[in-house]
C-alpha cells in the first residue's frame, strides 16, 4: 500500500507548499497529491480559491494577479508555489505527483506545462496522476492527451463512480475514507481500477485500508503511517 503525502506532508508544514513537499520526499513518501488553480494562465498549488486559511491574504486568488499571489506568505516564510516549481523539484526523484485540478480554467495550461516539463525537465507524464472531482476537466484532458493517467475523485457512495471511470477511461478512483468498504474496492479493483483513499492518518483507518487491500492512502504525516502500517 504506498504512501501519498497529502498537500505535501501537510500535518507538520504548511500545506501545497514547497517545504511541505520537500518534507514528503525527506519523509519516505511514495508520492505527493497537490491542489492547482490556474491564475493569469499559470498553475498554483493551493486548496482554497480563498486566501484566509492558508496565507496571510484575504478575498479570492481571481482578484490578485500572479504576481501579487507570489508575495503572500503561505506560512513559515513559503510562498505559493507555482506547478513548475513542483514538477522541478520533484523531477529528480522517484516519487509520482497526483495533481488535483480544482479550477476550472486548468486544462489548457496543464497540457501546456506538461509539454514543457517533457522537454526541459525530461519528466515522465506517467508519473503524474491527474484527478478532480470535476469530471468535465478529466474528459476535456483525455480528448487532448489520451495517455494521461486519470483518478476519477468520488466523494459519496451516491455518484455512479464506475460509469464515469469509465468514461474516462480512468487509471484510479480516489476515494473518501468515510465511506469506503470492503465492497466498494472489490467492485473498483474487478473493474480495473487502481483504488487510493484520502486522508488517512489514524492507526484503524490505515489497518481498515491495508486489509481491503487498497492502492494507496494519503495522509498528512507520510512518515508515521509508514511506521504505522509498518507496525501491523
Ligand atoms: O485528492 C484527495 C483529496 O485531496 C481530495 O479532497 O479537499 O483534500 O482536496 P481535498
Ligand atoms: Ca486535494
């Protein structure tokens, strides 16, 4: 089961920043998940369109330019980080990058960056995994770059999860541990599918998740759930 730093390892650093995910890689993670906004055409990693939780701003990301966002302090001193900044720093490791879109102007920029990112950094597209609970955005990225590994975010037992995976053609579905069972990752793995839950940090939960054998969890503190699936 591999270990996907949520947000970075966003328990002990600040989230969706660099140190968070520089932290990630120090603490073993197999991967890191990141949220992106697109603002004047370029990627920015953060969860909130608003600024108040997580920076020292206030009001939308859309009322600031690019530039102005690039002064806030996103906590410790960090910046908001830019998706080429990322796909930089994490270019020389092994670990895979799951980019959440959460706005909905993000494709066109995505595939753009990606080009760039295959070309100058030498990154492999099939270390990314492209999620959103926007299924639009995942079937407009498929139709321009069908090769792209997809995660089909579902949030409830309530969505029709299976047929928009398969729409998609998707590589993942992500799933909300609140509602996960032993027969939802049955159903998902006989269909092909690659299962990973979000956030899982507690000791039950991580056990819960190892025996129904799913993919992979995320979790804020990649380091203690290692040890702790470790310890099972
Ligand atoms: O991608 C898994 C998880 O991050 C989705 O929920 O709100 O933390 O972005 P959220
Ligand atoms: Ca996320």
């Amino acid at each position: 089961m591999q270990i996907i730093a949520h947000r970075g390892a966003s328990g002990d650093y600040p989230e969706n920043t660099l140190l968070a995910i520089e932290q990630a890689v120090l603490q073993g993670a197999d991967a890191v998940e990141i949220d992106v906004f697109a603002v004047d055409g370029e990627l920015i990693v953060i969860h909130d369109h608003h600024l108040a939780r997580t920076t020292n701003g206030s009001g939308s990301i859309y009322q600031h330019s690019l530039a102005q966002l690039q002064q806030l302090d996103a906590g410790r001193g960090q910046r908001i980080p830019t998706l080429w900044q990322v796909l930089q720093l994490l270019a020389p490791t092994t670990l895979w990058l799951n980019i959440e879109l959460k706005g909905d102007n993000t494709v066109a920029p995505l595939l753009s960056l990606l080009k760039r990112a295959e070309r100058e950094l030498q990154f492999d597209v099939n270390r990314l995994l492209i999620s959103s609970f926007n299924h639009h955005l995942l079937a407009a990225l498929k139709q321009q770059q069908p090769a792209l590994k997809l995660g089909a975010l579902t949030a409830s037992l309530a969505i029709d999860y299976a047929a928009f995976a398969r729409q998609l053609n998707a590589y993942s579905v992500n799933c909300d541990v609140s509602f996960i069972n032993q027969a939802f990752v049955a159903d998902a793995k006989a269909r092909g599918l690659k299962v990973y839950v979000y956030t899982v940090d507690q000791a039950d939960d991580i056990a819960r998740m190892a025996e129904y054998g799913v993919d992979g969890i995320f979790s804020n503190y990649p380091a203690r759930s290692r040890q702790q699936l470790a310890a099972q």
